[in-house]
DNA sequence: CCAATAGTGTCTCTTAGACAATATTTT
DNA sequence: AAAATATTGTCTAAGAGACACTATTGG
C-alpha cells in the first residue's frame, strides 16, 4: 500500500512520510471485594521485562482504533465489551515513551463488572487483577503509569455526571451495590438513604426490574438495570470534592 | 532506526509492525462578532481539492505530541499557546478516512481570544474563520465533519464545569463579555444580574484585576483575569440541559 | 433628565445532606 | 424479639432563577 506523499497546504511535506508504529493499550477497571482493580500482565519479554503494564498490543494495518480496542480487551479477558463500558481515553506518543521506537499508543478505558474471570487470555504471559492501592508509582512500564492514573481520574469524574457507575455492576444490580460502586471508586462514604433517593429519583439513571434479592440479610433489596440517560441531571455529587463550596 | 518486534506477550507480533502515518488536526474555535467560528483551511491538492478541512499536518518522527499540535497552531495561527487554551481532543484512525493510507490522525482543541488574526499561516493554502453556523455537515474533508463537532461538543461542556470560557476572551475582560462567550457558544440567553453574582461568587473562576473599563456606554465595567480554579465547584448550569431537573 | 449598562438585594423553589422513622427480611 | 438491611419522610441550609432596585457612566 502506497502511502501518503503531501497532505495540507505546502510541499514541505511532500518526503515520504515518517513511519509510526500504532498501539491501543486498555486500562481495565473493576470492584472486587471493595477494591478498585486494574487488570495487568507481566512482560515476558524486553524492555520492562517482569514489569507489570497494561494490556495491549498492535493496531492490524486494516483494522479500525475501537475495533483493535475491542479485540485487545476479548483477547485479555475472554469477554466482549457489552457487559459494560469502553471509551477512548487519550493518545501517548512521547518520542521516547518506547526505547525500541517511535510507538505511539491510543489507550481506551474499560469499566466492567468482577466477573471473576481474572484472566483467559491467549497471550502467554501472565495477567492478573492488582488493586490500584497495592501500586506504586514507577511500578508499571513504560508510561502506563500516566495511562493508569489517567484512567482511574477518568473514571471516577465520569460517576459524577454518568450513570456509568452500572459498569461495574452486574447486569441486574441493587441501590447499594451501586452506591458500594461509588464508595469504592472515590473513596468515600455515601448516606445509604440520601444516595437511594437520589439514584431513584434521576431520571434514566437507574430502570427498575420489577424484582427483589433473596436470601441476605436484611428486608430483600429491589432489582434494577441501568438506565437510559446518558449523562446525570443532576450530577452524584462527591462528597468533599475540591472543598470550595461558595465563599 | 530500526523498529520493534514483538510487544507485549506472545509471538504473533514477531513480524514488523504495520507502518502508519501520524498526524495533528486542529479544532481551533474562537468568538467573534457573537459568532462561534472555527478555523479552516482550503485544501489546495487532492483528495478533497477545494474542500475546507481542519489545519494540521504530519508529526515528526522525533516530535512530541503536543509540540506538534503547538506546531502546528503556531503555523496556522501566527501566535504560540499561551494566549488561549490546547487540551487534546481524541484519536481518530478509521482504516479508510484518508484514501492515499493508514493515516491516524491526533486532534487537538484549542480556545483563542479573537485576536484578529484571521490567517497568517506559512502554508500557500488560504485559511479563515468560519462561523460554524454557515457550515453543513458533509462540508469537510476526511471524517473533519465529525472531529469538529466533538470537539464543539468537548467546548460546550467544558464551560459548564471549567473556567476556561475566559480562554476565548482577552487577558483581562469584563463579566459581560465573559457572559457574550457562554452565550456564543451555547447559543442561550442568560440573565445577566444571575451571572454576575455566579461568576464573581464561584471561587477561583476569576479574579478581579482592580481597574474598570472606560468609555463604553453606560457604567464602566471591573475588569478580570481568569482565576486558578481547575474547576468550577458549583458548575455553571447550562439552561435546559438535557431537560430533566428531577421528575 | 434619559438611555444604557453594571452591579446588589430579595424572594421562591429545588435539591443536598443530616437523620428519624418505618418496612421486611434472617437468626 | 433482635439484628440487619431497605426504603421513606422530615427538616435545614445552600444555590438557582426571577426580577426589583441601586449605581455610574455618556448624551
């Protein structure tokens, strides 16, 4: 395939152009036992050999970005997105981000519920759930350090104005595994009451299933899908958040 | 510079990467004459000869992304970042949106003061501002029509919970014309006694420079510089939003 | 004085947050 | 009944929106 000789306006660009080698690499997020975890693999191989990073891998000459996302994330664990989310998070191209070339990488984050399938996937090296409180910064190779911290930011804003806290839960959930989402992902703890009337009361951000839990604890909690909004009106609103609250 | 292997786990990445081209393209939206226009540039070569497109261009082999897309606005617009705002937009890299190859393209946003400084550019081809209300979709080359509108989108929101609506006003500005921008751009009248009183009492969204205006019609106006709050706690409401407010 | 724009005060309504009270289950 | 969890109700305070009113300029 022939490529490219000029492109805009001038004829500065009309030397072949520079070659790049193109990567998607995933951040994916879960709960697990009250912890948010970040699905990893250890290098096999140099640079970072041993290192934890991201998922990731090649972009295929014909293939479209979310369509190499998708693929990455099936391969790693052995589902399909439509359990629960996947967006593109940013690009990385740092000239040296790579010590074997020029790489530049399109991450994509992805929410999904603790499906207990830790790993599956077809890559021989090894892959696991790790807390994000277990990491360390310089822990991972490469950048993914930033691409992990950009993930998780990315995340817990979108809780705020999304009803995008379902990813993470089952696709029949209850108000507090929800609100259990919400703890667990900014930190924080949530009125049981305050947070049910809020979620209940936000259009399109939760669907009631019509059915209730059995057999825990307490008075059986009812059963709801997500919703249809795509954004909050109005937003969840984290607690304490950058402090100012007006004057 | 001889490039990479295999990446991550396995070895069906042994074979050479696939080469892609990269490169910037710019959303560069200003305010002018209650206008929200953007800047364009008419192609003057195949493919999409005589099309307006969006200003951008190849990413050197050794150059950053960002210094790219600083690059390339520098180019386009004749001034460096600092005046207004430069966030990246997000990666668009569909297999087919350029016909001559694999081209992956980075796109950046960038809010500037209107600084009558319509073109300015390097490049023969002619470049203006457009106010966005004159274009139809189908009107740019490559998939432009659909980087412009997120990034539109990406603008419109940001205002809503950052104070970057001071990026497209001069250093130092009035809460009036502070206001004509969020108007602008969101399309919707907003009471200007309401405004006042959100702005000035919303913390760190500005900061008052001690000086007014002079000359204009009626009371002379203090005037501001942005303030350095990241974000605005509480937001700015946008009227209308997404309809809903709470059953 | 009038027109025009800037800025403040007041009132009402909605919503967040604290927390009492009630409902429904298991043990 | 006691413990546990779900869900609803009530109260208070902060903020949004409507809009009267005051302030400061040019004609």
């Amino acid at each position: 395939m022939a490529l490219v000789l000029c492109r805009q306006g001038g004829d500065k660009e009309m030397a072949e152009y520079p070659p790049f080698a193109v990567t998607v690499d995933l951040v994916v997020l879960t709960v697990r036992a009250d912890q948010l975890c970040v699905l990893l693999v250890r290098r096999g191989i140099e640079p970072y050999r041993g290192a934890w990073a991201l998922p990731g891998g090649f972009v295929g000459i014909d293939e479209d970005l979310p369509a190499a996302a998708t693929r990455e994330l099936a391969e790693e664990t052995g589902l399909a997105e439509p359990a629960g989310h996947l967006e593109q998070l940013g690009t990385y191209g740092h000239p040296r981000r790579d010590p074997r070339g020029r790489v530049v990488t399109v991450a994509w984050l992805a929410l999904l519920p603790d499906q207990a399938n830790p790993v599956a996937g077809t890559d021989a090296a090894s892959a696991d759930w790790l807390p994000l409180s277990q990491l360390s910064p310089g822990q991972l190779a490469f950048d993914h350090d930033r691409v992990l911290a950009d993930g998780v930011e990315r995340a817990r804003a979108k809780l705020e104005y999304t009803p995008l806290a379902a990813a993470f839960c089952p696709p029949e959930f209850t108000v507090a595994q929800l609100r259990g989402v919400y703890e667990t992902v900014w930190g924080t703890r949530l009125d049981p009451r305050n947070f049910h009337r809020k979620v209940t009361g936000t259009p399109g951000f939760v669907a009631p299933v019509g059915r209730a839990t059995e057999g825990d604890r307490g008075r059986p909690a009812q059963l709801f899908r997500r919703g249809p909004a795509p954004l909050l009106h109005p937003p969840m609103l984290r607690p304490d958040q950058t402090g100012q609250t007006g004057s």
